[in-house]
C-alpha cells in the first residue's frame, strides 16, 4: 500500500490473463492500470479460435490437468481455485451465452470472439480498472529484491506495491505479443526456458512434401494420427488433419507438436491410420470385396468407395502396384501391403512452421521459481506473472485460455491479499 491508499497494481498486457487479473484485483478493491501497447486490448483473443474463441473446455479439472503438457503440476492451485466451470459461469454473468461443442470446447452462441473482448473490457471497467491503451513498458524498477514500479516507453516511471506481467508468449507477435515479459523475467533474476513453437504446423521435405502437395486442401477427419521418434511412439491422437503446401496441419498435428523436441534432427514422423474403426483383418476383407466389386476396373480406378480423389494418385504411387492392374490380378501380398499402407500412411517431418505462426510458446518464465499458490515471484517481492508468459502450454480444446484465466484470477487475487 502507498501513503495509506489502497493497493496499486500495474498489469503489464491486456490480454486474456491480464484483463481478468486486472478485474478481479479492483474487485477487491485495488487501484488497478492495465498497460496495453495496441491502440485495443485483447488482439490475440480476437482472433482465437478461428474468430469463434473456444474459451474453455467443459471438463473436469482432472481432465484439464491431463491435458497441461508443460508443467501441469504447477496448475493445480490455479485451477482448483478457477476452473472451467467458473470460466463458464464467470463468462455467462457477463451475459456472454456460450455452448459446447465436439470435444467439450466452449464457444460463445455468437461464434465472434470480440463479444468475449467485450466482456472483458466490462468487467475491468466496471470494477474501475484504468485501461491505457499504447502503452508499453520498457522497463521494472526493482529496489532490494522488490519491484516498486514500470517505466513506460516515454521514460516515465510510474510507483505501485505490485506489477503482475500479463504479456504472453511470442508467437503472432504482430498481436502485440513479442515476449517482452521474458525481459522483465529476466531483469528479476528469473530463468527463462528457452521459447519455442508449440501448436504448430509441421513440416515435410523431398517426396513427401510432393505428395503433400497434392493433396493440399484436403481434411481428413476422423482418422487415427501418432508421432514417432524413430520407431517409438510419442503421442497418439484422434480427429481432424489437413495436407497443406508445406506439409501437415490440423488439430490432431498441432497438439503432436507439441511433443517435439529439437526437430532439426529430423527424427520424427507422422504415421496416419486412414480406418481406424477397421483392424488389419478387417480393412483387408473391405478391400478384398471392393477389389472383387471392381474385378475388372484398374486398380486406379477402385480406389473411390474408400478414398477421397485427390489421395487415391498419392496412395497408388506409395503402393507400387501398377495402376493399370486389373484388380482381379492383385496378389494376396500386394493386398496387404497396400493394406498396411492404409493403416500406416506415413510422412516425415523436417522441420516446424516458423514460432510467429505457433498457436502457443512453449517455455517461459521457469515455474519453480513462482509460487503456485499466488503467481508471485520467489525472486522479486510484488512480481506476479500469469498466462502463457510462464512456461505452462496445454493441448488445443480451450485449455490455454483458461492457463490464463486461473493464472490470471490467482495473480489478481494474491497481489491484493500480499500489498
Ligand atoms: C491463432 C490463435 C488461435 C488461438 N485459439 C485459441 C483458442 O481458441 N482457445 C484457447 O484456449 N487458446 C487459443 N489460443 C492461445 C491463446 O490465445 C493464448 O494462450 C492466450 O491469448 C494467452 O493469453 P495471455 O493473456 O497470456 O497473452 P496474450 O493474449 O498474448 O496477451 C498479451 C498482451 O500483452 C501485451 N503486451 C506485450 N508486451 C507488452 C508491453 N511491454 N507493454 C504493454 N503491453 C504488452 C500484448 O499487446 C497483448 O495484448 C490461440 C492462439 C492463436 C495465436
């Protein structure tokens, strides 16, 4: 506390995590300022889920644990302090109406995630938090261990009791995020994990990426995906993929990505089982009656009650079967290796897309040196962080927005309780 007044709190980012720091610490009675350096707040959240922004997913905080794939110890006080539920609840008293789809992601009704911008913004400002807006911080200013302002981009230093770094990761950095909270981190004496793309696309190289390529645009759903490192596997998925013109792309290879470590060493691969509802024995008699039904067509032209047209060239080039052979004279072997091609479709990757197009950063600001229980520094007295600027990332399905709404909550919180 300053002179005697209330508690003020400076929040460095108006993002998802800073927006609900920042109303939930006026709430409480705190004179909060937001510093945001776009002209509006919540760029990034605008463009969330495709436009639509899954805030959360409507789920048990178990299960949103299972699915924190950095850290997810760390989470536990955040969540069971501000779970799902309450994202939900807290977003329906904003008169937000929201519904669950495939996978329990939550959207609002609307499908526009500027109505959750909006809410946001409410809440802050009904609570009195002082939004500036093209505001950037350069700098803390930390005496003896404990921070006691911001210095803004114009030089001027601004006093508080508490600076909670709501700046979030470093990808899509034209919203504003380029990882300046790293900086901060780091003039707190904090370790940061080095940055890296997290929920991202992947990328192939040689024939696979011709293939590809021709098949860009194509989505394939319901289809069964696993990483591998060599021969071992990684991470297993179901759902949605799409062939894009650098390689692969689509839930199921986002969230694999997130498994990758050090792709320039070309371990990794993408196998792709096209039926999975269909075992082995069962995939080969399905395409034994379609090869019978077609007996006398070419092999090139039996392939459209089981494939999508653009595959059927790819997967017949894969197969070295001749194109032109009748079906009736495919052998039993080249049966089952094209059969085997279909559970095991596989692609090697080569590389990631570049960070800026990460959905999320992996890596940040080094949880044992937070407290779980209030996002405070153990290093700098007064310093909070919360959202994705700490290195905690989850899978797609709205578990990264609500890393940041329980990170968010609990830093508002606990900077009020300790000032
Ligand atoms: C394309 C895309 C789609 C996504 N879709 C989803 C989804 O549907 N569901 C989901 O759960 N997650 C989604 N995510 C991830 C989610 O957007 C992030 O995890 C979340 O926004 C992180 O919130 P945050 O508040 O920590 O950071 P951000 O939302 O990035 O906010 C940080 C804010 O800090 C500001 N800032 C940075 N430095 C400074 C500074 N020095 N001074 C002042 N202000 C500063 C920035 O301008 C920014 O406004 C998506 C991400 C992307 C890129």
């Amino acid at each position: 506390m300053i002179n005697g007044n209330m508690s003020r709190i400076i929040i460095v980012g108006g993002g998802a995590a800073g927006l609900m720091a920042a109303g939930t610490a006026a709430e409480l009675g705190a004179d909060v300022t937001v510093f945001e350096k776009n002209k509006r707040v919540g760029r990034k959240l605008c463009i969330t889920g495709k436009g639509r922004c899954n805030i959360t997913n409507n789920c048990t905080q178990n299960v949103f644990i299972e699915n924190v794939n950095t850290n997810p110890r760390f989470m536990y006080s955040a969540i069971s302090n501000f779970d799902c539920s309450d994202t939900m609840d807290f977003f329906e008293g904003l008169e937000v109406s929201l519904k669950t789809e495939r996978g329990n992601r939550v959207f609002p009704v609307s499908d526009k995630a500027t109505e959750v911008v909006s809410a946001l913004e409410r809440f802050a400002y009904k609570s009195g938090v002082k939004i500036l807006s093209d505001a950037s911080v350069r700098k803390l200013v930390i005496k003896d261990n404990t921070v006691t302002g911001v210095i803004d981009n114009g030089g001027t230093m601004h006093s508080c009791d508490a600076v909670i770094i709501a700046t979030g990761g470093c990808s899509y950095p034209l919203t504003g995020s380029t990882g300046d909270g790293y900086k901060f981190a780091r003039q707190a004496g904090h370790t940061v994990v080095t940055p890296e793309p997290s929920l991202i696309p992947l990328c192939c190289d040689g024939s696979d990426l011709v293939d590809c390529k021709e098949m860009q645009g194509l989505s394939l759903r319901n289809v069964g995906v696993k990483l591998l490192k060599g021969n071992k596997e990684v991470y297993t998925d179901f759902g949605e993929l799409l062939f894009t013109h650098f390689g692969i792309s689509g839930p199921t290879i986002l969230s694999s990505s997130a498994h990758i470590i050090d792709v320039m060493r070309k371990e990794y691969s993408i196998s792709i089982d096209l039926k999975p509802a269909l075992d082995f024995d069962k995939l080969d008699a399905r395409v034994l009656r379609d090869f019978e039904k077609y007996k006398n067509r070419e092999f090139s032209n039996s392939l459209s009650d089981l494939l999508p047209s653009s595959m059927v060239p790819v997967v017949i080039r894969r197969s070295g079967i001749d194109p032109t052979t009748r079906c009736n004279s495919i052998t039993k072997e080249q049966r089952y290796t094209f059969v085997k091609l279909l559970k095991d479709f596989r692609f090697g990757i080569t590389d990631t897309r570049p960070i800026d197009e990460a959905i999320i950063t992996r890596g940040g600001v080094k949880t044992s040196e937070l407290d779980p229980a209030t996002m405070q520094s153990k290093l700098c007295s007064g310093l909070y962080f919360c959202g994705e600027v700490i290195d905690v990332d989850a899978y797609t399905g709205g578990f990264n927005l609500q890393i940041a709404f329980s990170t968010g909550r609990l830093a508002g919180t606990w900077a009020v309780y300790n000032s």
